[in-house]
C-alpha cells in the first residue's frame, strides 16, 4: 500500500479544514473596522491604499508585464507538473515528495496572491487597492509565505530521519505523522497571519495612503500609520521572531546533526551520497531564508523602498519560479517522474 494512498484513508484528512476558519472572521472584524473608520471621517486612505508597484517610469509598465507574466506562468506550470509528476508515480509517493508536492502547492497560491494584481497594475492608471482588500491580501500572503517556512523545516525533519536514522525512517515519518506536521504547519501559520492582521487593522491611517510597494506588506504598510507605532513594531517583531525563525532554527538544527552523522561515513562516496539528498533542499532554504531575513528582520528606521523591492521579489516570485527546476535538474527521480508524465500526456 503507498504512502499517499494511506495517507487518503486517514480520518484526520477531515481536520484540514481548521486553519481556514480564521479567513471568515479576518472578512468580518474588517467589514466592520472599515465602516468604523468611515464613520469617524478620516482621509480617503481608509477606503484605499494606491500602490506605486516597482516602477514609476511608463516605458517600463509593458517590459515589466511581459516578464512578470512570463515568470508567473513558469512558475504555476513548473509547480503543477511537480504536482502531477509526484501523485501520478507510485516511487515517487513518500514523505519527502509528499511535503514536496505540497510546498510546490504553497508556492502557487503564494504567488497569485501577488503577482495577477501586479501585472493589472502594470496596465493601469490608478493602481487602487481597497482597504479590506489590502489586509486580506497581507493575511493569505503571510499565511501561505509561513507555510512555506515550515514545510521547509519539515523537509529537513524528513532527511534527517532519513539519513541519522534510517532503521526508524518508516516508523517515524508514517502518513500520520506526516499529515499532521502538515496540518500544524497551516495552523499556526493562519494564526499568526490572523494575529498579524487584527493588529494592524487597529492602526489608523490619516495621512499618505500611498504604499511605496507592489503589494501591501507589513513594512511599507507601518511606515503609512499616523498612530504609535512602537509597540506594534515591537510585538509584530517578537512574534515574527517566534514564528520564523523557529523553523529555520529546526533546519539548522537538522542539517547539524545530519552533517556530524555523514562525516563518520568511512566512504567518500558514501558521503557524497548522503550530501546529494540534501542540496536542493539546502539551495531552496538559502533563497528562501536569506531574502525573507534582509527584508524582516531589521527596525523599521533601516528600511529602504528600492533594495527591499528586490529583495521581496527575489522569495514573494523568483524562488517559487526556481523551486521546480531546483528540485528536478538534480534528482533523478524525479526527472524520472517528470519523463513518465510527459509520456502519459503525449502517449
């Protein structure tokens, strides 16, 4: 019986469903904290936000659609062919690919959550979003974004199990416990995009309610406020902190051990072998973890509208783009998979 298919009897499948619940209260607490600040007459800010995008010049709104579209499209269909590629070949139906296939998922969502309203605001005048919208949009991109984080760290759970502890791998990596890693990495990411939310739909903004950026992100979003922000920086700050980077501190933790266990291999080859397993994963985390802590991990006083642009399109559109070919040039499995799904669609 495989592992996905197990996975498919398990009745806690069912549970998935709980980090989603917070969405509809998100809509309802920011239906109401709207007509709320239409009622006390402030500033045209609270009906919207105008997001001046990545560039300002005219004569590069068209090259800019043209290649963020470009990258969008290679992005969905290089993610859904991993998919594909992952459920359609029964050797790839583990627990490694299986957080794969998921991350390749959360990569999707991820990135239409900002890209479609970038290439309209490419072709727009008046790059309006609304109030609601904005949050909304800030909570489905920090949920999915931290659900990338943990899926990673999950990732890197699984290689470590699977090299330090390979007699055990079966028992400890069982469908159950994969499914519910899974599920803990939904939840405590939607809560955290929720907590996130709520605190900043209690700001008030009265003064300038244009977003130096191409979505509505915390920063760029703070820097707008005409309340205190100094305790929200510093609670948004501490449980960033809490949140982010006990993931990363679990892959760092794992690749640890998993090096000091690869080093006692006697073999070159053997340590070769090991390592091999591990480098796309490694090359994901770099580029995921390295822009993500140069953009949020800094006071809001050192934070710079241009380099932070880059640096957010390089996790928020780049690495979902590169994720694909990362995890298939250098896996034969799956360049395996990936032949044998293209036989069955042109066979």
């Amino acid at each position: 019986m495989s592992f996905f298919y197990r996975l498919k009897l398990m009745k806690e499948a069912v549970l998935i469903k709980l980090p989603f619940t917070s969405l509809p209260l998100l809509l309802q607490t920011l239906s109401r904290k709207s007509r709320d600040m239409e009622t006390k007459n402030y500033s045209s800010s609270t009906s919207g936000f105008i997001l001046l995008g990545l560039s300002s010049n005219p004569q590069l709104q068209k090259p800019l659609f043209a290649i963020f579209l470009i990258m969008y499209l290679v992005t969905v269909v290089g993610n859904v062919l991993i998919i594909l590629a992952i459920y359609s070949d029964p050797r790839l139906q583990t627990p490694m690919y299986f957080f794969l296939s998921n991350l390749s998922f959360m990569d999707i969502c991820f990135t239409t959550v900002i890209v479609p309203k970038m290439l309209v605001n490419f072709l727009s005048e008046t790059n309006v979003i609304s109030y609601v919208g904005c949050l909304v949009q800030m909570y489905v991109f920090m949920a999915f974004g931290n659900t990338d984080s943990y899926l990673l760290a999950s990732m890197a759970i699984d290689r470590l199990v699977a090299i330090c502890n390979p007699l055990h791998y079966d028992v400890v990596m069982n469908p159950r416990h994969c499914l519910l890693m899974l599920l803990g990495s939904c939840s405590i990411s939607h809560l955290h995009s929720l907590f996130r939310v709520l605190l900043m739909s209690r700001l008030s903004f009265c003064a300038s309610h244009v977003i130096k950026h191409f979505f509505c992100d915390t920063q760029p979003v703070l820097k707008l406020s005409c309340s205190d922000t100094s305790s929200s920086q510093m609670v948004v700050m501490t449980e960033t902190l809490a949140v982010i980077v006990t993931p990363f501190l679990c892959i760092i933790f794992s690749y640890l051990r998993i090096i000091v266990t690869v080093l006692r291999i006697p073999s070159a080859a053997g340590k070769w072998k090991a390592f091999s397993t591990c480098g796309s994963h490694l090359t994901a985390v770099a580029l995921f973890y390295g822009s993500i802590i140069y953009v949020y991990f800094r006071p809001l006083s050192m934070y710079s509208v241009v380099r932070d642009r880059v640096a957010t399109v390089m996790y928020t559109v780049v690495t979902p783009m590169l994720n694909p070919f990362i995890y298939s040039l250098r896996n034969k499995d799956m360049k395996r998979g990936l032949k044998k799904l293209w036989d069955r669609i042109y066979w």
